[in-house]
C-alpha cells in the first residue's frame, strides 16, 4: 500500500472512530437527561418544573451528538471502503500479470503470503472474491456459447474414428433451432470426413427417435447387440473431444446409427 493510500486509510479510519465516540457519548447525555428528568418529575416537581426546559435542550443536543457521531462513523466507513477497494484493483492487476507469468496457484499462494504480512487482510479478500468471480464468469461464458467443433476437436476426433464398410448415420434435430443445426452440421461433416455414409439429414427422417432420447443435449442411439463394429472408435473419438454424449440403446439395423441433436443444456 502506497503511503498516501495509509494516511487516508488512517483518516477514513480515525473519522470512524470519533463518529464511534460521539454516538456513545450522544448516547449517555440522552440517557443521564431522561434520567434526570424523570427523578426530578417524581422527587422534585418545583425544581422540575423550572429545568424542564433545560433538560429538553440536553437531550436535544445529546440527539444531534448522537446523529452527527452515526454520520461521521458512516462516512469513515465508506472511504475506508473505497480506499481498500482501489488498492484491491491495483493488487488484483499485479495477480492477473502475475499468473500469466508463472501460472495461477503459485503465484496467489506468493501474492496471498505477501499481503498477509503487509497486513492488508481486507485487500486479500477482496482479491480472492474478484478471482472467483472471474472465474465465474468464464465458466459462464463457455455455457452461454453455442456448441461448435473446433479444428483441434475435428483433428481428435478424425484420429479416433474408424468407421466400418455398410455403417451409416441418420441424424435427427430441430430446424428452427439454429444452434443445434449448426453442430449437427458440425458432426455430420467430421464424421462424413472419417468415412460415414451421411444417409439422412433433416428432422423429419427419424421423428420417432424423439420419444427415444431426451430434447436437450447430444444422444447418439445404437444397437446394443449386435452393436455397429466401429461403436469403440466413435465412442473414443467423442471423449477425446471432451463433447458429452448420451449413448442410448435401441432395436434397429446394427449398421444404422442416430444422432439426435437437442436443445442447448
């Protein structure tokens, strides 16, 4: 933390202090005029009669020392807050350079150390709440982004696949979904660059699939026994793109294989 960042931290922070103070001494002149008040009302009505009116000016005054100790402490309290905040954005664009430079763990576990002993411990949390967030939002981004098969996914995937003479693919997805017909078109086009025979392309060709696999996601259908020979290829070709898929069992032609194409999870 810089040194004028320290003298406005500490000013933030004595503002609070003495707003503290003036609520609790607010508090006491409040309380000792009620009190007063009150016994003199019951002992000493002649003597209370003529105070009265002096006693309601204490307590008034107590009342605004009170207001003015809870407005000081609120303000000490948010620059305190803004203070810490700023140099959290500057410690958390120190981590961002540093994780690029020696990757993400070593380098908080370092930053976390060295701000522990600066003893700015509200600057480090605010940083390991911005680094979740953000990953958050990554994770987000990737689950809001349309399904597509990348070149390096296409390279994987064709090293795996290993189709056999006869087998061929029928796909089934919606058209008036253009996500999910763009990454059956996807598919259609590794697995036709693989070898596949692509006999059927459109919704219409395997309506009855549909009560047969969920709406959502990738399923791909087959013969359990017999299954189609290339069923291991195609299996590992779909992990080693990391693409998830649901394989589902069916009574069909063993050479035949569905691919339904659901809705975005």
């Amino acid at each position: 933390m810089e040194p004028i960042s320290d003298q406005l931290l500490n000013s933030a922070r004595s503002l609070g202090d003495w707003g503290i103070s003036l609520v609790i001494f607010g508090v006491i002149v409040e309380v000792v005029a009620g009190i007063v008040d009150g016994l003199s009302d019951r002992y000493f009505p002649q003597w209370h009669i003529k105070w009265k009116g002096l006693l309601k000016v204490i307590e008034f005054v107590g009342g605004g020392i009170l207001i003015l100790g809870l407005a000081m402490e609120f303000r000490g309290h948010k620059n305190e807050t803004a203070i810490l905040d700023k140099d959290a954005l500057r410690s958390n664009e120190k981590l961002k350079q540093a994780i690029r430079e020696s990757g993400e763990a070593t380098v908080t576990a370092g930053l976390a150390n060295e701000r522990a002993t600066s003893n700015d411990v509200e600057v480090a949390r605010l940083t390991r709440i911005n680094l979740e967030l953000e990953r958050e939002v990554v994770a987000l981004k990737i689950k809001i982004q349309d399904r597509r098969i990348t070149a390096e996914q296409k390279r994987l995937m064709l090293s795996q696949l290993r189709p056999i003479q006869g087998e061929y693919v029928v796909f089934n997805f919606s058209t008036g979904d253009l996500e999910a017909t763009t990454f059956a078109e996807d598919i259609a086009g590794v697995l036709s660059t693989s070898g596949y025979e692509i006999r059927d392309f459109s919704k219409q060709a395997v309506m009855h699939m549909e009560a047969m696999a969920p709406n959502t996601g990738l399923s791909i259908l087959l013969n359990p026994s017999p299954t189609p020979r290339s069923t291991a290829s195609l299996q590992a070709a779909f992990k080693s793109a990391s693409i998830d898929v649901l394989w589902i069992g069916i009574n069909s032609d063993t050479n035949r294989i569905y691919v339904v194409v659901g809705k975005k999870l």
